[in-house]
C-alpha cells in the first residue's frame, strides 16, 4: 500500500470517497503508466484529466507546436503558448496541476520504427490523433503488442469512441483499412466545434480511470458516437472479426508499415 500523505488525501479524497474507487483504486491510479499520442483537442482535456486524478507518469507524443488556431478547442493549451511544442505546453500546465504526476515528453512523430518502444512501457494508450494511417498504426502496434487503447475521432458536430482491450474487437475489425486520400476532409477544411474535443477527450480519461481502477464496463466491444447537433448517443456492439487482418484468426499484418497520411475520423454527413 502507498502512504499518502495528508496533502495528497485531501487532494484525492473525492475519489476516494466513490466505494468503487477508494484508497485501493487510487493507488492504482497513481501506479499507472498511460500514453497519450497527440496532445491536441482530444489529447488535451485526456491530459489534463489525467493529471487531476493523479496518474502515475504520463507519457505524451506531438511533433507539433502550438498554432492560434489550436486554441478554440485545444484547451491544456494557452495564447501565450503559440509556437512552442504542444508536449512542452502540455508538460508545463500538467505540472501546475497536479505536481504528484511524472510526464515524460516526446517531441516526436508517432512512427512505425518508434511504435513499439514508446507503447512499451506503458499500461494504456490513448489516441487523441486526427488522421486515418496514425490511427491504424497505433491500433496494430497495440494489438500485436497486447496493449489497451481508446480510440477517438472527431469531425464538425460528431464523436467517436471504442475501447480496445487484448481479444475485443479492434480498430481495424470496424474499419479494416485507411479510406482513399481525400476522401474524408480534414478538421482544418471541415471545421470541428470546439466543445466536441472536450466532451470526447473526457470520455476517452474515464475510459484510461475505469481501466486503471477495474471499476465499471469499459467500451469494448462496443463503438458510442455522438451527434452535439440533436445530443443523441448511440452506442453499436461489436463483434471481433475473424478474418481482421490484424487480429483474426490468421493476421497477415506481423509487423508496422505506414499507409499515405489521409484526413480525420469521420465521414461527412
């Protein structure tokens, strides 16, 4: 058991409080190791959520810096941030949260020659990325690694998410393979709202605590969209595909390649 001190019960003392997460669950909070791939608007309030609940170390992986237009919806990110490294930016206001958390800051590309070494160590992935090829790269470095992820993509007015876990259906179960180059815009040609990212990215931090903490069903083998417009959810059951390329019954895809980088997540409606 770890021995928190009087600062860190009061500061965790709402989860401790839940009968479902008590002192037991938040030691494994603060034991855990969770990779966040992007910290833009859904990586951002994942981070940020993350931090507040006290997870251990908190890997985080963006080859990008902070752009004006990053600040409608990219919230761990301030104006006086524009033009540095979103993993800087991201590891500065996780520190001012919360000064228990290790972040460890990759200012790279997530890559098919880096995939498994920055997965490796780590209990759960995120991805918070906003293009197809990263999206399946990181669904076939997990699946071939063992590791549990959440999935999410967003577009203009919609979200989505799944959970996966070793021997659940998979990314590419749903989706098989990266749709044609361009044929689904960008966010940066279609637009997003801003909220979106946050409604989304906080889902996405339950899904990392649930799984942290073995408290409550986490969104495997199932697909929950979102529509902002009507605020209808929808939740899809999933089933593993057999014949999935990547974790079917016989896989043809053993090791990493990268696809042509495409756009976002959803199609257009």
């Amino acid at each position: 058991m770890m021995d928190f001190t009087p600062e860190q019960i009061e500061r965790y003392s709402r989860h401790i409080l839940l009968q479902d997460v008590g002192v037991e669950g938040q030691e494994k909070i603060s034991n855990g190791k969770v990779l966040v791939i992007g910290a833009g608007g859904l990586g951002a309030p994942v981070l940020l959520y993350l931090a507040a609940a006290g997870v251990g170390v908190i890997g985080v992986i963006d080859g990008d810096t902070v752009d004006l237009s990053n600040l409608q919806r990219q919230v761990i990110h301030f104006t006086p941030d524009v033009g540095k490294p979103k993993v800087i930016s991201a590891k500065e206001k996780i520190r001012q949260i919360n000064p228990d958390v290790k972040v460890i800051a990759h200012h790279d590309l997530f890559t098919s020659e880096n995939a498994f070494e920055l997965i490796r160590d780590y209990d759960f992935i995120v991805d918070g990325t906003d293009t197809f090829p990263v999206k399946f790269l990181i669904n076939d470095a997990c699946v071939i690694a063992g590791k549990p992820f959440s999935h999410g993509g967003i577009l203009r007015f919609d979200g989505q998410t799944m959970t996966h876990l070793p021997q659940t259906a998979c990314y590419r179960c749903v989706f098989h393979s990266p749709p044609p180059p361009n044929a689904v815009p960008a966010c940066s040609q279609a637009g997003v709202l801003g909220a979106i990212a946050g409604m989304l990215g906080t889902i996405q931090a339950a899904e990392v605590l649930k799984f942290l903490t073995g408290t409550g069903e986490l969104l495997a083998d199932r697909l929950l969209s979102f529509n902002a417009k009507t605020m209808n959810f929808r939740t899809v059951k999933l089933h593993k595909n057999r014949q999935c390329p990547v974790c079917g019954e016989h896989p043809v895809i053993t090791e990493l390649k990268e696809a042509e980088q495409t756009a976002c997540d959803l199609k257009q409606r």
